[in-house]
C-alpha cells in the first residue's frame, strides 16, 4: 500500500473525508506536497505556525535542547530550564495578577485544569460557557463547547454546566453565587471570527467580580498577535482570572497552559497532594521552541502590519458570492450562502494553491489564519486564487 492508503487504514481518522495532503515540507508561509507542488498556508495548522513554519530562531532552539535533554521527569518535580524561562518571559508580557503558569500538552488540557483549579479555588460546582464556542473534545472541554451536535454522542457529560448566547447581556443573569467559573472565548472562533462588543465583555466582567465567579479566558486560538495585539483580552480593557492558552503557544510543537495568579495556583499542590499532575506537559524542547518562537513575534511581529495585512485582505476579498467577511487581525471568515458553496471554493484553493478550511460552528465560511509573517505579495496570489474559486 502508498502511503496514503497506510493512512486510511493505520491513522485513527477524524472524519470520513480528510484532506489527504501528503505534505513533505513546511517552509515560511508555504507547504509542498510529494509531487512538488507548492500552497499559500492560509490555515496556518489552526492559528499555530504565527511565525511561520520552521522559522530559524525556532530550530536553533531545538537543536539547542536536543544537545542537552528531553524528557527526564514529570512536570513540576524538576527544575528544567526552558519552563521557567519561558514562564518567566510570558508573566513578563502580562499582567501581574497573572503571574503562575501551569504548562500542559495541548490546549484542552489547559481547559481541564483550569476548570479544576476553578472548582478548588471557589468551592462551588456550576460552569457557565457560551454558544458556539469551542474549548477542546476532552470530557470536560466536551461538556463546555457550545454546540449539542459535538456534546450529545458523549452524554453523560459533566453535570452543572450551562450555555448562553455569547455578547447577550441576558445571559449574564445565569452568572450566580453558585458559578465557579465562566469559560469564554472573548473573540468566538470556530462560530466565524465573532468579536463581541467592548460593553459586554467589561459587563461579563463586572458581574464575574459581583459573584466571586472566576473569568477564563480562552485564548488558545486568538494569542499572540492573532487578533493584533498580544492577547485578545487587552482589546476590552480586562484582566481575565485565569487565561488559556494553546496552538502557538508552542512554536510549533504540542504545548498548552492555563495561566493565573499564584495564590490561586497554589491551592492544586495540597489537599490532595498532586492536585494536577501531567508527565509531559511543558516537555522542555516544546518550551524551548515556544520561548524562541514568541521571542520573534515580539521582535519581529509588528501589529500594525497585521492591521495593514487584514485591511488587504478585506480589500480583495469581494465577489457577488462573498455575503461578509469577519476579521480581527490575521483572522478572517469569508461567508458563503452555504457549506455546499464554501466547500467547492475551498476545493478550488487546494486545486490552485492555496490551503484554507472551514469553521466547525459556521460551515459556510472559509478560514483564513495564515502565519503572521504571510507577505504582501502571498496575500494578493491567495485573495485572487479565492475570487477566482467563488466563479466555480
């Protein structure tokens, strides 16, 4: 058999028509398959490769820590190095109540744990989490993502849990005495790039203050400079209590954590003792690449160059099938009339150069995450390979 045969039938699949690509090298903003042929990187492995894919910096990094070690204890037991800079460089770029970190292997991990530090924190059981959001498929992360369609296969789920309409300043009434805490993305993802209102984010806050509840934020896909500041909470003028983090996170390798001040993080060390635990959580060469990696973006990473490059896209992304299109920074949904239309387009990128995808709660539009460092001239060739798709 060829390889993607062996992939068929060795590789658990996650849907019964996957892409298929057999990518054999990762460059920049460009992937190419076996056959040589080359695609613009508009997915950007879901909001993961914000540098750029195999950026030199980064694999210096590795290379760096291949010579010294890998894996040589669970997280936590040992004082490794590329964790503590790196925890030191992300509390540096945040703010102070944010201070301890917990590193884990992907982001729905760091949804787990801080639903569990949530719980321990305020004694209570109740979870608040909003319509069309996506948190992960764990079983916890599972009982939080906003879409029945996901959750109902998997029942029963973690009790207590309870969805609103995300930017309703109704739903924050369901916010209680009894809420532990509510998980939100501030900027909805995987519903279409939807970024709520500045008045409701504060007023989520306010009242998540009023109840004692604790304010997640999930900002696994919308950090570091995805959105055109460092993080998406800076945007609305809040401090969340506890911040996700995930995809880039890592530089390119597996790498989650759930961020929040000490005197909260503490309480998962006693009472039990190894309240949390993980044995590769914050391996210590994903941590090296991601510390390498964020050094770029806040070198080299400049936000208004994400404003000017989203302004492009938005520019040249007009045709009479285009209904809207959603953006914050180098994040972008392009609407179609239906997921029949966006999947031909989407076919016609693949089939001329471009990779791009859908959103799993907004099916009709097609994703557009590309590394940051995406050129001008990358822009104009992948907005004229779409147009030209949309007339399929």
């Amino acid at each position: 058999m060829n390889t993607r045969e062996l992939f068929l039938q060795h590789i658990g699949q996650t849907s019964p028509a996957p892409m298929g690509l057999e990518i054999v090298k990762a460059e920049g903003c460009t992937l190419t398959d076996k056959s040589g042929k080359a695609y613009i990187d508009l997915v950007g492995g879901i909001s993961v490769a914000n540098t750029g894919h195999r950026h030199p910096k980064v694999l210096d990094a590795i290379r760096e820590q291949l010579d010294a070690y890998l894996h040589i204890m669970v997280y936590g037991e040992f004082v490794e190095t590329p964790q503590v800079r790196y925890a030191e460089l992300l509390v540096n770029n945040l703010p102070a109540s944010l201070n301890s970190v917990y590193f884990t292997n992907s982001g729905t991990e760091a949804v787990e744990g801080a639903m569990k530090l949530a719980k321990r924190v305020t004694n209570r059981a109740e979870i608040l989490a909003f319509n069309h959001s996506y948190h992960g498929s764990t079983q916890g992360s599972l009982s939080i993502i906003g879409d029945e369609y996901w959750r109902n296969a998997y029942r029963p789920l973690l009790p207590g849990v309870y969805h609103a309409n995300h930017n309703e300043f109704a739903s924050l009434d369901l916010i209680t005495e009894n809420t532990a805490c509510v998980v939100a993305e501030l900027i909805q993802a995987e519903a279409g790039v939807k970024t709520p209102s500045r008045e409701w984010i504060q007023a989520l806050r306010k009242k998540c203050d009023e109840t004692g509840a604790l304010l997640i934020a999930d900002e696994i896909q919308s950090g570091f400079f995805r959105t055109g500041s460092l993080w998406a909470f800076e945007q609305f003028g809040i401090v969340p209590d506890i911040l996700l983090l995930g995809k880039a996170l890592g530089g390119g390798l597996p790498l989650g954590a759930f961020i929040a001040d000490k005197k909260l993080m503490d309480q998962l060390t006693v009472n039990p003792v190894l309240g949390h635990i993980t044995t590769f959580g914050g391996h210590p060469l994903c941590c090296a690449a991601g510390k390498a990696a964020m050094e770029v973006i806040l070198e080299e990473i400049n936000p208004e160059s994400i404003q000017s490059k989203e302004k492009l896209f938005r520019e040249l992304l007009v045709h009479p099938k285009i209904k809207s299109v959603n953006s914050a920074g180098l994040w972008l949904a392009v609407e179609f009339d239906s997921f029949e239309t966006n999947k031909k387009v989407i076919e016609g990128c693949i089939a001329n150069g471009v990779l791009t995808d859908w959103f799993l709660f907004a099916p009709a539009c097609l994703r557009v995450s590309p590394p940051l460092v995406i050129r001008e001239e990358e822009i104009v060739q992948a907005c004229k390979v779409i147009v030209a798709s949309c007339k399929i």
